[in-house]
C-alpha cells in the first residue's frame, strides 16, 4: 500500500515488529521514545524516532505533530503509570490527538490501543478469551482497564474507530522467562521491569 503512514506512541519489542512490517509495505512510520540516546541510530529517512517523554517535560516537537498529523493509523503501546486522571503521559496523547484531529486536513483514520491480557485477572485456571469479562484484581491490571476506558472514550469523542488489543507474553530472542531468570542470576538487572519479572509466581510467557 502506497502512501499509507503509522504513528506509533512507544518503542518497544512489539511496536519495532510492527514498524518493520509497516515498512515491508512501503508506510511511513514515526515512532516515539523517552531517550533518543538509546535508538538515533535506527532513525532512517521511512523510520522516524522522535523523543516523547511528557513526564520529563519533553512534548512533541513541531515534526511530531506534522508527522501525526499525516498520519492514517495511530497506535499507542504506552502502558499507564497512574490513574487516568493524574497519568502525564495518557493525558498528553489525548490532547495532541484532540488538537491534530481539529486541524483542517488531518489524515487520522484509526486508533490502536496496546493493553494487556492482564485485565482479566485469575479464572483459576479455567480458558479465557476476549467474550469474559475482566476481573483484575490488581493495581496495575485496574490501570490497564482505566486507560482502556480512556481510550476508547477518546476514540467516541473524535468519531474514530479504535481497537484495543490485549497482548499476552511477548516471545523473541532472548526474551522466554527461564532466559530472564539466568539472566537475573547471573547478573542482578537496576531495571525495575526485569526486577518485577523476577519476583513473579507465575507468567504468561
């Protein structure tokens, strides 16, 4: 598909999957990230990074918002780090999305939410799938469902369609669990995510 364009709030493992097969098909894809030291070198001229970090004070610069402006199909993979009401960096998305969707000419078509099959909370063992209704019982998982609700309230206000996927283990290279726990015994990670992996009593990876 020719002429077709991404914005993807967050760069992780499963939003760089998704932009490497945008561009298989010949999209423009802009990506977002809190620290551009980390991912310069994967900027290219059909892949571009650009710092996010509405919680560091760093708001989308003026490329940022012509590049979101131009763009068909905006997906956001940020997971929630408060309530709704008082998380920085939800309550940033959704205003530049409300103000590029006011804009004349704005190209905006869909919305994709990246959540977590977490919301669902514990059947006891029982197969679940997207008809049961969820019942996290958990702060992260109540997160989870907030920000869901916030999307697609957002999606309602602006009249677009939006689909909220929620992702369960994310498998790759050197990404299996029994991986992360060497990896923890060998050498002890400063991330607070590998660290809370550690901890787990049980996963879905």
């Amino acid at each position: 598909m020719q002429g077709q364009s991404l914005f993807i709030f967050g760069l992780g493992y499963s939003t760089t999957g998704l932009a490497r097969k945008a561009q298989a098909e010949n999209w423009m894809v802009t990506l977002t990230c809190r620290s551009m030291a980390r991912f310069a070198t994967l900027n290219s001229p059909q892949h571009r990074i650009l710092e996010f970090d509405p919680a560091g004070g760093k708001l989308l610069n003026d490329d940022g918002l012509l590049a979101l402006h131009k763009s068909q199909y905006v997906i956001s993979s940020i997971p929630p780090v408060a309530a709704k009401l008082y998380d920085p960096v939800l309550r940033a998305q959704h205003s530049v999305l409300r103000d590029v969707a006011a804009q004349p000419g704005c190209s905006l078509q869909a919305l994709a939410y990246l959540s977590s099959t977490g919301v669902y909370g514990d059947w006891c063992g029982d197969w679940v799938d997207e008809s049961f209704e969820p019942r996290t019982a958990t702060a992260r998982g109540i997160l989870r469902l907030e920000a869901e609700v916030a999307w697609a309230t957002l999606a309602n206000q602006l009249q677009i369609p939006l689909t909220i996927f929620r992702l369960g283990g994310i498998y790759g290279p050197m990404r299996s669990v029994l991986h992360n726990l060497q990896q923890e015994l060998d050498t002890p990670s400063s991330s607070s995510s590998a660290a809370r992996r550690s901890r787990q009593r049980y996963t879905s990876r």
